[in-house]
C-alpha cells in the first residue's frame, strides 16, 4: 500500500512522540564561541565497533557469564560487552576545588591523579591518550563534570602534568574505558587487568544552559517546561572556582543510547551546545 505524503508526515510525528516517552525531554540556550567548528562542540562520539577483549593492552574478557564481585560490587557480565571509546578535549582542576567533596563522596586531593566524566560510571577506570604528544595514563573516574561543551574529561592537578597538560590547561584526548581492576590489589610490577562493566544503562538528563544569575536559569527552565518533561535547574560549584551556577536540564533517560538520540534532536532543534551528563 501506498502512503501519501500527508500520511507518512503523520506518522513520522507519531513515531516521535512514542520516543519521547521513553525518554523526558531538553534544550539549550549557551551560544557556540565564536568561530567554533562542530567538532569542538560536538562533546561525545562513540566508537561502537571498539570491544572489549580486543588490542588494547590491560583489558579482560570474564570467562564465565556468571555474576562476579569486584571492590564489593556485584556485576553481571554482559552477553556482548561493549566498550567505550571518546574523543574530545580534555582540561583539568585544582586549587579551587582541593579538598572539596566529589561526586563520589571522596575529597578532591588535586595531588593524586583522577578525573571526573560527565558519563561514566563512578569508579570506572580509563585511559587517557593525549593526542598532541602521545602520553597516556590510567585512571579512575571519582567525579563528575566538566560541565561544558566540547570539552570531555577534567583531569587532577597530578593527571594533567603527567599528560603534559598542565601548562598549555586543555589538549585533545582520547578516552578508553577499561572497566573495573579484576582485583583489589596487584603485586609490584604486575600487570593490572580490567572486567568490562555496563557503561550504557542508567540515569542520564540533557544539559541545556549553565548560568551564574538565578533569574536566567529560571527564564530558560520556563521555556523549556512547555515544550519538554523532566526540566530542572540544579545549583553546582564548578571545578573552576568563580560562586555557584544553575545548570539547567531536561529529560530522563535509562540508556546512554537513547540519550545520545535525544541529545542530537535537541541540538536540531537550535541548542547547538546541548549535552548529556549521567545523574
């Protein structure tokens, strides 16, 4: 049977709305910088062929699909784990935020080398390449952030000087997720092996806006609320100093997946520098 055109608009819409049910809504109001290209503000690309069990050094397949306990959590393997591969820029934090709480719960020692992600799973262990010199270190994720466009990991005092990244403040990284150690601890000069986890179920929300004025998040969240389910203004302090801000968010997704789809209409939708961040 043949539709007409008038017919398969209508069901284009259809189809649309049942997307957004399954996943509450957003926007965003931050302008691009300017002369920006889309890859600087393209905050997340993933390589969905990269696998676990493949050439990259330090990674574990489990051998059974059995569930399995590691640092006191229990996780069961996936049927066909898949990795996480990211590229964007990376930029790093100290001072303003030493000795202040995480969003793991653990105080920020600038000092000891960590990162924060806006995705991952805390405690997910990473590696980071930067692509300018080639320097690469292993990671643990305790944080989260940074809440910006473009850029894809925020790096410790420590972690960024061993990258080379504390002089010039921000350079392209790659990101590997390696998983969870497939121990507590290793003997000196061991090599440190990773369990892949589930990077992609949870909970995750667009970032639409970030404001230091109250009056403008509120403006933007009325905007949104119209429109989109799920609008919210969140206070946080950023790892960069400067007072509070009002992160304004929308939607609520259970997948990474069908976050990335609803970030890439939002974007469409004229808010270019819209991204996701897990809750």
């Amino acid at each position: 049977m043949r539709l007409s055109l008038t017919n398969s608009s209508l069901i284009t819409s259809f189809l649309f709305l049942i997307f957004l049910n399954g996943c509450a809504s957003m926007t965003s109001d931050v302008a691009s910088a300017p002369g920006a290209s889309k890859s600087e503000i393209e905050p997340f690309e993933l390589d969905l062929s990269f696998d676990f069990g493949g050439s990259s050094e330090g990674l574990e397949k489990p051998s059974s699909s059995k569930p399995y306990k590691v640092l006191g959590k229990w996780y069961k393997p996936l049927p066909h784990s898949r990795g996480f591969r990211q590229s964007g820029i990376a930029s790093w934090y100290g001072k303003d935020f030493h000795g202040k709480p995480t969003s793991s719960g653990e105080v920020f020692d600038m000092n000891v080398i960590s990162a924060a992600h806006k995705i991952l799973p805390l405690g997910t262990y990473v590696r980071v390449r930067n692509l300018q010199n080639g320097k690469s270190i292993d990671l643990r994720i305790n944080d989260r952030g940074p809440f910006v466009a473009g850029r894809v990991i925020d790096l410790s005092k420590a972690a960024a000087k061993s990258l080379g990244i504390y002089g010039p403040g921000t350079a392209p990284v790659e990101v590997i997720a390696l998983g969870a150690p497939s121990q507590l601890t290793a003997d000196a000069g061991s090599k440190i092996t990773y369990i892949p986890v589930d990077y992609y179920s949870g909970n995750f929300t667009i970032q639409v806006g970030a404001f230091s004025d109250l009056k403008n998040a509120k403006k933007l969240w009325q905007k949104l609320d119209k429109k989109y389910k799920n609008a919210r203004i969140t206070p946080y302090y950023p790892h960069t100093g400067g007072g509070k801000l009002y992160r304004v968010t929308v939607g609520k997704c259970s997948t990474l997946d069908l976050a990335g789809e609803y970030e890439g209409i939002i974007k469409k939708r004229g808010f270019g520098d819209a991204f996701m961040v897990a809750e």
